[in-house]
C-alpha cells in the first residue's frame, strides 16, 4: 500500500508531497487543484513495469499525453507534461511503501528508450520491464549506452506492485469492446463470471442471471446481462449498473494492486452511487488493494465514511489545493468531514474559510 507520494515538475505541480494515504484515500478540493494530476502520476510511474495499457490497448505514455485533450502522443507531444515546460529536468514521482522509498523519473526521451525509470540506491536508472539501464543520470545525459541489467529478485515485487496499478475513468465507459477482449477470457476460463453475476444480482439487479453475446447487424457481437425475462447489452445498462459491471470484470480479471478511480459520481444517481460505492469498498476488502479516488461529490465522502466503518477499512480524505504552483494536502478523517458538516462548512469549500 502507498503511504505517501511526492510530485515534481510534473503538468501543473512544481513541487507536491501527500502523506498518510488509507487503504480508502479520497481526494477532494476544486476544479485544477491537481487531483488528476496525481491519478496520472501513479498510473505514469506504472509504465516503468509495463509500457503497454493492456486494458485500453495503448502505450500508457500515449494515453496519458492524450487523456485529458486528444492532443497527440507521447513521443510527439511529451513535452507538454513537464511544468513549465521545462524539460531539461526529468519529472521527478515518489512513493512510499511499506517504509520503503521509490523514486521514479521520466525522461525527455521517445517511447523507444522506455523514458520512466527507477533511481536506485545506486543512481541507476532502471527500466523494470527491459532490465535497461544507465549507471546515472550523468551517464543519461553524457549519452552513454544502455547497458542489460535484468531485474533481479529484489525489484521483482516492486515489478508486480507497479504492475497491478489499474485506472478507472470516465472514458472507460466508452471502451467498452476493449474491457470485453481484456476481461473476458480471463473471467470465463476460471468462471469468474459467477462471481460477477453474483456482484451484479445482489447490488444493481436481483433478476441477473449470467453474461452472453448478442449478434449485432454489425458483425459485431455484444455483451450482455441476462436476466429472468430477457438480455440486455450492456451499453443500454443504467449507469450504475454499466459502471459496476465494467469495474467488477476489470478487478477480478487485473486483480489490481492500486485501484485509481477519477470521479466515481460522474453520471451516477446518488442511489446508485452508494450502491457502486459499497461494491468497490467490499473488493478492496476482500482483495486487499488500495483504493485511491478523486471526487466533486459530498455525497461520496459521506457515503464512503459509513462503509469504511461497516467494513472495517481505514480511509481518509485529502483536500487537494496549489499554492504557488506547490501541490499540498490536509488530511481529514471522515469523522473529521462530518464534524465540519455539522458545522456547516463543506470540506470541498475549505479555500473560502
């Protein structure tokens, strides 16, 4: 689990640092505080395990200069996400882990060179998924070749650990053939679907029965949820439902490490929030991974706050704001949140008081 992380020149952030991340870290504050941008930074440093997004189909670096605008790939547009646009230094992603420090570094170099690398204890420059390496950002610079490391023992679970890092955002929902080709087979030959079915029935549909392919005029065939009476395609499910779906195959098929959830209340009515909500918390507990999620809604902190005690999980929320272009954090226990509700003050508003 990650405790902490600290973000340097990377998009809008100069310089930030949380600390005291939950097994439920719940990121709030308003529009451009850096939310995302701290979604983006983990899901960045992921690519050091594995360059390819295998859910989405695309080069993580690519789909990270892309998300947000459309505006090119990372070998054409990397540029962009450096502060300042101040590419001479490398962005710099920090994390901690079971007391241990990781430092990670992107480098102004094409995807060909696998540019997210890990500075270790030597001031090696260490590409997990390769085995590449530079003995220092010296030699980097110098040009000096890259030498063949390989990965021994003691990276390999930092490997895995990266490895198992999955982000879930909106436009997710409008990849829906990609989830199938991804999720499916790895749900079905170990029968996982049950355990879908058995999500779906008990928290969005009681007449949920399996998952099947409908033939379309298309040629294609689409996946859908059957039920006591009929089968409906999952793009015509409600929100709620298409949302726990999607998510629900995606976990069990990745079996994630770090769940990264950016605005889980997009779309979603406030029942079926709470619905989505528990479904999520009730994986990460009976799964162990950690849930990191960024959010607009008062409705999701209040609604986390009772789970998280029915569930016995710890959680937290960090209000999210930049000063000076300097990322910081405070840190509020969902008890914290509805002392200051009771108060009158909403937590998302803290920059107004």
């Amino acid at each position: 689990m990650i405790s902490g992380i600290r973000i340097t020149r990377f998009r809008g952030v100069r310089d930030g640092l949380l600390e005291e991340l939950k097994q439920l870290t719940v990121l709030i504050g308003k529009n451009g505080a850096g939310k995302s941008t701290v979604l983006e930074s983990l899901y960045l440093i992921s690519a050091c395990a594995n360059s390819k997004d295998e859910v989405r189909n695309v080069s993580k670096l690519d789909y990270v200069v892309g998300r947000r605008g459309g505006r090119g790939s990372w070998d054409g547009s990397r540029r962009m996400l450096w502060y300042m646009g101040d590419f001479e230094q490398p962005i710099e992603i920090q994390i901690d882990v079971k007391g241990k420090t990781f430092k990670f570094l992107a480098l102004d170099l094409p995807t060909s060179y696998y540019p997210i690398r890990l500075l270790d204890e030597t001031g090696s420059l260490i590409n997990l998924e390769t085995g590449y390496y530079w003995r220092s950002v010296e030699a980097f610079k110098a040009g000096e070749p890259q030498m063949v490391r390989g990965v021994g023992d003691e990276l390999l679970e930092v490997k895995r650990f990266l490895g198992g890092f999955l982000l879930i955002d909106w436009l997710l929902s409008k990849m829906l053939s990609n989830v199938e080709v991804y999720a499916w087979p790895r749900i079905l030959t170990k029968r996982l679907d049950k355990r879908v079915i058995e999500i779906i029935r008990e928290e969005f549909e009681p007449e949920a029965e399996g998952l099947t392919y409908i033939p379309g005029a298309e040629g294609f065939n689409y996946l859908a949820l059957q039920t006591t009476k009929t089968a409906v395609r999952v793009d015509d499910l409600g929100d709620g439902a298409k949302a726990a779906l999607i998510s629900s195959m995606l976990i069990l098929a990745y079996k994630p490490t770090i769940l990264l959830v950016e605005e889980p209340e997009l779309h979603m009515h406030p029942a079926g929030l709470y619905t989505y909500t528990r479904f999520l918390m009730r994986l990460s507990k009976e799964m162990g991974f950690q849930i990191i999620a960024s959010t607009h809604s008062i409705e999701f902190v209040e609604m986390a706050k009772a789970l998280s005690k029915d569930l016995g999980i710890e959680s937290t929320v960090l209000y999210i704001e930049r000063e000076n272009d300097e990322l910081k954090a405070k840190s509020f226990s969902l008890d914290d949140v509805e002392a200051l509700r009771k108060l009158g003050i909403d937590v998302r508003l803290l920059d107004r008081f």
